[in-house]
C-alpha cells in the first residue's frame, strides 16, 4: 500500500513566496529600508522566540489569550511566537540602557504570528516594519514618527489625498473614563469597544455603550487634546495636512500611555485601517525601574500591499535575470558556460539552459521564467561568431558578435 501523499498546500493562513511574490517583498522591505534611513534610524533584529511572560503584562488580554502561538520547550519553558516586536525591542533597550545614546533611532522588518481568522488584509503570519524612537517626552518625536509614516506612504507612490492620518489619545481616554466614573475594569472594556467602534457598527456599539451605562453622544466630543494638538501644529509646519484628530482612535495595547495615531485608506474599496502606533511611555519599567520614553509604529506588508492594489500602484515584476541562454543540444553546453561566465564578469545576470529538452522547451522555459532576452547557442553561432539576441516581449532580434554583447546588456541597465 502506498504511503498517503502530503498536501501541497501551505498552513493556513501563512504564505509561500514565489519569485514574482519575493520581487514584491523586495520591493516593499527595500523602499522601508531606503526611507526611515533618511530618518537616521538604525536597523536591529532578534529570534522570533520570547518568554511568554513578556506579553502577558502589557499586550491586550485578546493576544495574549485567543491569538498567540504559545508552548512548552523541552526545557519546560513557556515560549511564544511574536505576536509584534514592540515588547522585543523595550527588553533589548532596557538591557543595554546604559550603553546607548538617546534619542535612539531603531526599525525592524521581522515577521509576527497570531492565531486568528484569515481575511483580506489579516493573516496568521506577515512581516512588519517597526519603527521606533526612545528617549524623549517631545511632541517632537511623535512628530517625527507620523513623518516617516507619513514618508513611506508617499514612497510607496501615494498622495496625501490617499490616506488619512488620525491621532487620538490615551491622556484624553484617562481623562474621559475618570469623568464618566468608570472601574478599572469597565474602563478596558470600553477601551475594546471604542477600538472596535468601526467594525461594530453604529447599533451594536450603542448598544455596549448603554450596557456600561454610557450614553452614546457623550464620546463625541471633538475637542482636540493639548497632546494631539502639539503633535498637529508640528506636523502640519512640516506640510502634512492630511492628519486630525478622532477621539475614537485607541490602539488596542494595554501598553500605549500617550498619543496613538492609525493610518487609513480613504479608497472606497479598501476602507479601512492599514497600520498604527503611538507613545509608550513605561513599557521598559517591566525590565528596569528608571522610565525610557518611547513611541513607535508598526506597518504590516499584507494591508500595504492591498492598499496598492487598489490604486494601481504595484510595480511590474522584473526578473533579476537579464538573460536565457538555450542550446541546440548538450555539446553547446560548455560554449554557453563560456558566454555566461564572461557576461557574469560584466555583472549581466546569465541562465544557461543544460540542454535537456528540445530547444522550444527551452524557450517556453525562458517565456516562464518572463526573462527578457534569449539567445541560442548552436553549431552555426559558433561557427560564426554571430548570435541572435531576442527581445522576448517583442520578438525582435539583434545580431551581435560574442565581443559585443557585454556592451549591448550594459548599454540597458
């Protein structure tokens, strides 16, 4: 009896990334890379492993509770699979406060897990841009950290018609709950429902409110913070004038103490939240008595990826290999290896087929791998010198001897 056949497919809700989808991801973590560098951030990592213990303080009780990838090691150890890097970093700061130099400009590009339903813009596991900046009370430094978000998306090839930058913030939350008398309890529970405010919908949150013996239209008062405020004069100097304040604006982490901001798509088929962050002021006092101010963002490739699509705004996949090089059979092999190796010192990216299947498979190959040019080594190119280079997109052909086609890859870059 033969042994059952593994499936193909990928665990749920992660994905495999094929060249075209790996040219994308390249993309995406080199424009993060290239823009917060002109910030003067620094670039760190750290293993995808923590204590468990890490997140129960200060990550929101559903993380912790319903979507983290949590076990035993061997050593009888309780680990987690990162849920975010936000808590990493604070341990890294924290354990080497007194070696670094404030303010402390850091970002990442590691990839998270949580245990949730799949959906458009959500998945089990993405990767995700941290930024982060400690060290200061400044409105200055929440300023700077909506810049480069701010920055990004510009990057990405967005207009500020395109997004909307909204602040709220944890000092008016405080304030607010210590008005409406709230217990400790029953501020958290309406901390959750005014984070999910849009995606309860209007009866439904009514609906809580009045359960915690709220009337709806006292949350809509638009007076803006003196925090928020402070943070808009900057922004707004620096010509950013697509931001404002909602007091609806949360964050869901029990960590955030200050200004949190979210960034939305204003594209009516990808309404939504794309990513967010806000001020920390006393997350590192888990590891250390003395306070480091922070403030930080997280940006997800999965909702940035839709929120190009939406608008057009995916780059075309371009191969990395300027050239197919196919052969009339295997003995054309070895003169193809010579054409490569000294098109490769000419740093032109060079497949060369080994001659398996007959010369349209080859070419069918090349057409699969959307490389753009061909050329065909047989006993008559040989014998001449001369090869026929194919554009492939167009079918036209170029006639260049063996000396020649260096200049002519060069001649494209």
């Amino acid at each position: 009896m033969e042994p059952e056949k593994i499936s193909t497919e990928s665990y749920k809700g992660v994905r495999d990334f094929y060249p075209e989808d790996q040219a994308f991801f390249n993309y995406l973590t080199s424009t993060m890379r290239e823009t917060v560098a002109k910030f003067g951030y620094a670039e760190y990592h750290a293993s995808i492993l923590e204590p468990a213990e890490l997140y129960r303080s200060k990550t929101s009780d559903e993380i912790v509770n319903e979507q983290t990838y949590t076990f035993t090691d061997r050593g009888g150890r309780e680990v987690t699979l990162r849920p975010e890097m936000t808590p990493t970093v604070a341990r890294m700061v924290a354990a080497k406060r007194r070696e670094l130099g404030f303010p402390l400009r850091l970002f990442s590009i590691p990839n998270v897990f949580r245990y949730e339903r799949p959906q458009r813009g959500r998945l089990r596991e993405h990767w995700q841009l941290n930024v982060d900046i400690f060290g200061s009370k400044s409105a200055h430094a929440e300023a700077e950290i909506i810049s480069v978000a701010h920055a990004l998306m510009i990057a990405f090839g967005a207009t500020q018609n395109d997004f909307v930058i909204k602040l709220g913030s944890r000092n008016f939350l405080n304030a607010l709950t210590k008005k409406l008398k709230l217990s400790g309890d029953d501020a958290k529970v309406l901390r959750t429902i005014l984070d999910k405010r849009a995606k309860l919908g209007a009866g439904e949150f009514e609906k809580q409110i009045t359960d915690l013996g709220i009337a709806a239209e006292m949350l809509d008062d638009k007076t803006v913070p003196e925090d928020v405020q402070a943070v808009l004069d900057i922004l707004a100097a620096r010509g950013i004038t697509n931001a404002a304040f909602s007091p609806d604006i949360i964050r869901g982490f029990d960590y955030y103490s200050g200004v949190v901001f979210e960034v939305f798509d204003t594209h009516p088929m990808n309404s939504r939240s794309l990513f967010g962050g806000g001020r920390y002021d006393n997350l590192l006092a888990l590891f250390d008595e003395e306070k480091v101010p922070g403030v930080g963002f997280g940006m997800g490739d999965v909702t940035i990826k839709d929120f190009l699509d939406v608008r057009g705004l995916l780059p075309a996949y371009i191969p990395t290999t300027h050239l197919y090089i196919a052969v009339s059979n295997q003995e054309m092999v070895a003169k193809a290896e010579e054409l490569a190796l000294m098109l490769r010192k000419e740093n032109v990216a060079v497949a060369v087929d080994f001659g398996d299947k007959k010369l349209g498979d080859q070419i069918k190959a090349a057409a699969k791998h959307k490389i753009p040019y061909l050329l065909v080594v047989g006993e008559d190119e040989v014998a001449s010198g001369s090869y026929n280079v194919t554009d492939v997109a167009s079918g036209e052909k170029t006639a260049l001897s063996g000396d020649q086609l260096s200049a002519f890859f060069l001649n494209l870059k």
